[in-house]
C-alpha cells in the first residue's frame, strides 16, 4: 500500500489531526461500554456527520501491543515492521541509540519471595510516583556499570517504567534482540527468565539474566519497586519517514515517551508540551496549528484507567475529551480522524483484540447519520470493519492529497 501512496500523493495546504484515545475500544458491563456509559454530546454530533467504522490494529483475534498498534495506525504494516517496545521507549525518551545498543522497556515491579523464589504481586510497583523512579534508578546506577564487559545504562520514564540500554563493543543486528519478555503479565506468577533464540541472542540474554539478579539484590530492601521486569528487546530499525511516504511534514503531541519514540521513529516532530493534561495538548495544537500538516496528538488514560479495571475513569477520559473537541474543530482542520490505537476493556483490565471504533470528518464524507460515537454504531458506518492500515490512505484522499491510480 504505502508503494502506491508513494506513487500518487501530492503536496497541499490541507490540515489534519488524528486523535488517538488510546484502548478506547471496550466491551459491555452492565450493557454500556465505556463510549457508550459516557457523557459524549460532541463525540455523538461530529459521528452523525462522519464516516465511521471499527479498525483491527493487526489481524483478527490478535492482541497488539502499543508500538505495533500505532504502527498500523501510522499505516506501517506492524507484522513486517516488528519493533520491540525498548527502542520506542527510548527515542520516547531523547536517548540516541545507535547501531551498538540494545534498549529494553523495563517496569519496576513488586514481588514477594517464597524461599528465594519472586512471585509478581504487582507488575507495575503501584505506578509509583516518578521523583521515586528516579531516585531508584540512581540508586542502581551508583551500583552497576557493566555486566559481562557490555555497558550498562538506566533511564528514567514516568511512573514505574524505565528504559535499560547495553551497549556492545561490536554492532549489534535484529538478530541479538530475539529475547523473550521477562514480564509473567499476571500477578502471582514468578518472572520469566530471559532465554535467546540463537547465539547472539542468547548471549544478550545471559547478560540481561545476571543484571536482573544484581538489580534484584540491590532493590530486596525497597518496599514496592524491589523487582524489575524487562520487555521489548530490540536494535534500532529503519523505517521511511512519514514525509517520503506521504509527503506530510507530520508532528506528536503526547506525554508518554512510547508514544514520541514511535512517532520519532517515522520521522514526526516531538512537540514541546507545557502540562501533562489533555488540555494542555489542544493548547499545543493551538500554538502549533499554522507549523504542519499532519498532527497526531495521543491520550493515554483511556489505556491506564481501562488496564485498570477502572470502568468510570476510563469513561470520565472520555468526557473530558469530549469537553474539549470544540477547540480542535473551532481550528477547521480539513481532517478530523478519532479512534484508538487498541482496545483496553475494563472489564478485561488489559489489551484485547477487539475492533476498535474510528470516525473520520471532512468535507467529503458520505455518513449514515449514527446515533452516536461508540462500538455498536460504529459497526454501522459506511467504513465498516476495515485494517488499522487503511486508515492513513483514507485520511490522504479526504484531504485531497493523492492523484487517481491507474490510466
């Protein structure tokens, strides 16, 4: 697909934002979806004007992780383009890794030991306060600087995460992150050990083995962050940019550092953002209105609340958003698209694989007057059930930006 964008796109004024509320999908309690339980007027007037539908971020009955869901929203194929979750953190996070590195995605966690052996009983360490990462990460640091003659580095991420890079004295390829995540996924389970898939890998793996047992005996006496687990090995790859693609000088506006990493990674602009709310994102947006083409502006909570299991915040997100979308449409962008990355029902309290709800609005759209914006209407729209890589295409053609295929 992206071949034949290449062929036939075109430069314009046109504007576009595209709105990720990411997990926004959700399944019924008690009869309503999160969409559905919340206060939405906006969302529901700008769906009867739109075209709308359900997008799957990969394939059917495939549960995505973030960075392959917003590469298929970015209208990368996420299955030919894996990238492990550790490089998009880092980028996410400023840190320049390069053709020696490896970076790895890391929780601080909680365990309980029985005899020696950890049992998870939080993953996330209680989403711990990010002045008490940063204290934890220095409190490691001050301790290990390499393992096995690789070098060591801790970044801090907000919250529990944080992001590990080795750096070996030759350069590394795909071939050294093929390491399973040592992250169980569910509490009450021990950490996984870090096994490689072949040589190099496996070498990598005996380094990472022997730094989480020194981090372990380091963090024994904390009293939730006394545990790591480690995910998304991964070099750094090589994808187009969005302007040789699309030809869209594209910006993100997010808070998150997974979300910068991936959009850095397509050759998007990192937009300064004053605030962590979604308030002061359309503000950015604001500011920034007249400097790109293409804005791609990320809410996170949607996802944290929804893995939470917290059915009402998840849905109070969702208000707020609403509350504040006269701003994005008062700015008359020729595109407005709102979806999320994946789903994340609370009542699963984790990603899922369902289809998730999309609705795109320009002047061009050919709508079924729905009543409202959330999965069972959605399901009715003239998209249908479409793949999250179709998305880009379609946000190209209502604003005008690609010639006709063919004679």
């Amino acid at each position: 697909m992206q071949e034949i964008i290449k062929q036939i796109k075109h430069r314009n004024n046109s504007k576009i934002v595209l709105c990720v509320l990411d997990g926004l999908g959700g399944i019924p309690v008690k009869g309503k979806t999160e969409l559905q339980a919340a206060n939405s007027p906006n969302l529901d007037a700008l769906a009867n004007q739109s075209e709308c539908g359900l997008h799957i971020p990969v394939m059917r009955g495939i549960t995505p992780g973030s960075g392959a869901a917003h590469l298929g929203l970015f209208g990368y194929d996420p299955v030919r383009n894996e990238i492990g979750r550790g490089v998009l953190e880092a980028l996410g996070l400023g840190i320049d890794i390069g053709p020696h590195d490896i970076a790895i995605r890391g929780n601080f966690a909680t365990v309980e030991y029985k005899d020696t052996n950890p049992f998870v009983t939080d993953r996330r360490a209680g989403r711990i306060p990010t002045e008490e990462n940063k204290r934890i990460v220095k409190k490691i640091t001050g301790n290990i600087d390499k393992i096995g003659g690789v070098e060591v580095k801790l970044y801090s991420g907000l919250e529990h995460r944080f992001v590990v890079v080795l750096t070996f004295k030759e350069k590394v390829s795909p071939e050294f992150d093929l390491i399973n995540d040592t992250d169980p996924q569910e509490t009450g389970k021990s950490p996984l050990s870090p096994v490689g898939k072949n040589n190099k890998s496996e070498r990598v793996a005996n380094i990472v083995k022997e730094l989480v047992e020194e981090i372990s005996k380091i963090l024994r006496d904390e009293e939730k962050a006394n545990y790591i687990l480690l995910r998304g090995f991964s070099a750094h790859p090589q994808l187009e940019s969005y302007d040789e693609i699309y030809g869209l000088n594209a910006c993100c506006i997010a808070t998150y550092p997974m979300y910068k990493g991936v959009s850095k990674l397509v050759g998007m602009d990192i937009l300064d953002i004053e605030g962590n709310t979604i308030s002061s994102e359309v503000d950015t947006l604001k500011k920034e209105f007249g400097n790109y083409d293409f804005f791609y502006m990320h809410i996170k909570k949607t996802d944290s609340y929804g893995e939470d299991g917290n059915f009402k915040s998840k849905a109070r997100v969702i208000e707020e958003f609403d509350g504040l979308l006269p701003e994005i449409e008062s700015l008359n962008p020729d595109v407005i698209a709102i979806t999320g990355d994946h789903s994340t029902p609370s009542k699963m309290k984790s990603h899922s694989w369902h289809p998730v709800p999309l609705l795109i609005y320009s002047g061009n759209c050919r709508n079924h007057k729905l009543k409202g914006f959330y999965e069972e209407e959605c399901h009715r729209g003239e998209l249908g059930i479409i793949n999250s890589t179709d998305i880009m295409p379609l946000l190209l053609a209502h604003s005008g930006r690609l010639s006709k295929f063919g004679a």
